[in-house]
C-alpha cells in the first residue's frame, strides 16, 4: 500500500519542463518569445494546449493581478508572447503570432498584433536563424519581411547589423523606455484588415452609447480596430496620466461600455456581452488638439513640438505610452482629413504627425488613397527598438502541458 500510495503522489507531482524561450523588450512592451519548433508537440499548433502553455508562462490567471508566478509584468504591456517560425509565404522570411495573454482570465487573445513587439521579431529572427544568410550584410542593416499571422499583412522590419550580428546598442531614444538602443524602422505594409478600413462607412459616427451618451467616433481598422473619441466629449483633456484614469473604476466601466458598443458598430462581434472574450481588440483612444502638458517622467511636453495629444487605453487600463498597433491607427486616420485624428492635428493632408502620449511623444508617418469612393491605408512607419533581456529556457510544470 506504501509503495501503491509513493507511486500516486510521483504521478501527481510530474516535474517541470524546460521550453527554450526569449525575453525581449520591443518598443514599449516585453514579451516572451519563442521559435515553434521548440514548443512542445502539443502546443505547436493551434488549441486549448498551446493557450494553457502560454497562460502557465506568464503566470495567468491570477486573480491577484501581479502574475507573481510567471514571467508576466501584470500590465497589458508585459503579458505578451510570441511565436515564430520560417515564412511558407513567398518572398517573406518569418511568421509572426501573438499572444496576448488576460491578466486575471483564463484567456489568451489571438484577435491583433502587437506593434511595439514587432520591432523585435526581426531581431529575433535574424539571430535565430529565421532569415537567410545571404539576406544579411556584414554591416548595415537587414530588411526582415515578416507575414504578420494574426492579421494577416506584411510587415518590413530594418535591423541594424554590425559584424554580421543584431546591433542591440545605440542612442536612439524612444519615449517610454528608459534606456536608450539601436534604432529599428518598421514598415507596416497595407495595413488595415480583412474588410473595409471604415466598417461603418463613415470617417466619423454617431456612437449611441448607453448610460453614457451619443458621441462622435472614428472607427478605423488600421494597424488594430480602433475607436477614435474626442476627449472634450467624455469630460478628459487628452493630457491625462495613467494614475488620473485607472484608479477611477466609474472610468473604466464607461471606457469598457464604449468599446463593448462600438465593436458591435464595427462588426467585430454580434453583442456586447461578447467583448469580454475579446479585450485585445478593439481598442479606445481619446484625442484632442495639441496641448503643453508634463509627461509621466516628468519630462516637459511643449504643445509647439507636437500636432495633437492621444490617450489610448490597452486590456481596460490606460497605456502608460502607446501601443504600436495603435500608433498605426493614428498615423493612417491623420492622413484621411475629417477624420477626429486628423481634426484634432488641425486638419488638412498630411503624412507624418507627432503626437504627445503619457510617456512623452512619438513621430508616425501614415500614406492613404482614396479608391472608388473607398480609403485604403498604403503604409504606416515609425522608429522603435528592442533589446534581449534573457535567453535560455522557461520552466513550466508538465501538468500544465
């Protein structure tokens, strides 16, 4: 009976394995990384055993909100994954899927990209075997073409080489992080998804809102479905900090309304109890003209150095800078004039803006055409970066396999 009894609890106590994993800041987010062949057989594809690896990576659920137990920063910027492999699409090199894990939900939302990650996909690619050799120089830089799965686009990413390896090193500064790196360029090719750029039709709406009002949106699939306010109309001034929203829960609830109700008008779900099972997508942004203000660092935001001033929010919290997707969104609805972004910036075409966020500013460049009577975005870019932090393996109990 002993031994019957020594033998059920090595069974029920398996040991934990170890699954070769990257950590890795891009832009302003980290996430853990990782090639598909190196996952274990029943989390390379697609299902409820590679969601469970994910989730016991990051340490989610956690119904403390800290994701203590796991590699997670318990923020939507620091609760995300990703996985790569070589590209089966011609003339691509790398395959990217995101993750992007729910803090206290047994979830993981596969619905869009992360922009601020993909600044280090290129990197990791390149270092990891992903991209041919005679793809890139001794020195310069390497221009890595990722098929961007989630969405379903390409995206160019430029990466700074020096001997043949990644250049993580330099003084580029993006605001947001505190150190400064080498500067990647990331093109975000055709970027608006499957179906119209403007579900509705319309560059801006009249969103009926319950318990909150009738207000003025733009609803534009570009980088990431978006939902684009005036920050006058929701009683903000668009230079708010993250401490000035998401300690305030009446906020969060009527931010979370808002976008419930303007993901039915985007057709991305059919009722607004669906959204909780979709928190990635879409997000909620606030803008307004450009305004003097100190960011989060305390840095001094001068309204002469920028064309507007954005706050997005990210997994029903404030984004402590902006979320690279995002900044897509606002560098393609800045271009399409009468749209809240491109009104906000003072209207008019235009091909680049600078926007202030909570961390300090970004420069986006956005290119759109009108085709038919339809607005196709062309191209998005802006400059990020991204460092390796740690690279080994990452230990997962086997039940959880």
């Amino acid at each position: 009976m002993a031994n019957a009894a020594h033998s059920k609890s090595k069974q029920a106590h398996r040991p934990q394995i170890k699954v070769p994993a990257t950590y890795i800041r891009g832009g302003t987010s980290k996430g853990v990384f990782f090639k598909l062949s190196d996952l274990p057989k029943s989390a390379q594809e697609p299902g409820a055993a590679r969601d469970q690896l994910l989730l016991r990576v990051i340490g989610s659920p956690d119904p403390y909100g800290k994701q203590t137990d796991g590699m997670g920063g318990a923020t939507s910027s620091t609760s995300k994954t990703v996985i790569l492999s070589a590209s089966d699409k011609d003339e691509h090199d790398v395959n990217y899927l995101f993750g992007q894990v729910s803090i206290d939900k047994p979830f993981v939302d596969w619905s869009g990209n992360c922009g601020n990650l993909t600044a280090a996909v290129g990197s990791f690619a390149v270092s990891n075997g992903l991209v041919d050799p005679s793809r890139i120089p001794e020195n310069g830089i390497a221009e890595v073409r990722i098929w961007q799965q989630n969405i379903e686009k390409t995206i160019l990413a430029h990466v700074p080489i020096t001997d043949g390896e990644v250049q993580e090193t330099g003084d580029f500064e993006l605001d947001g992080v505190t150190f400064p790196a080498a500067e990647v360029k990331v093109e975000f090719m055709d970027p608006a998804g499957g179906g119209a750029m403007f579900p509705t039709g319309n560059l801006v709406d009249s969103l009926v809102v319950p318990n909150v009002g009738t207000l003025q949106a733009t609803m534009i699939n570009a980088g990431i479905p978006t939902i684009f306010l005036n920050a006058e109309d929701i009683g903000y001034q668009g230079t708010e900090l993250q401490a000035d929203i998401n300690s305030d829960e009446k906020a969060l609830a009527m931010f979370e309304t808002i976008r419930a109700h303007g993901a039915v008008a985007m057709g991305l779900i059919n009722d607004v109890a669906e959204a909780q099972a979709r928190q990635h997508t879409p997000k909620v942004a606030f803008v307004a003209p450009a305004k003097s203000y100190q960011a989060s660092s305390g840095k001094e935001v001068a309204a002469n150095d920028i064309d507007l001033v954005v706050r997005a929010l990210s997994m029903g919290q404030l984004h402590h800078a902006m979320m690279g997707t995002a900044a897509v969104a606002i560098a393609v609805a800045a271009a399409i004039p009468g749209t809240l972004v491109n009104l906000a910036a003072g209207g008019g075409e235009r091909e680049q803006v600078t926007f202030g966020h909570p961390s300090g500013t970004l420069s986006v460049s956005g290119k759109a055409e009108q085709v038919d009577g339809q607005w196709r975005a062309l191209k998005a870019g802006m400059s990020r970066s991204a460092r390796v932090l740690m690279e080994g393996v990452v230990r997962v109990p086997a039940d959880h396999i």
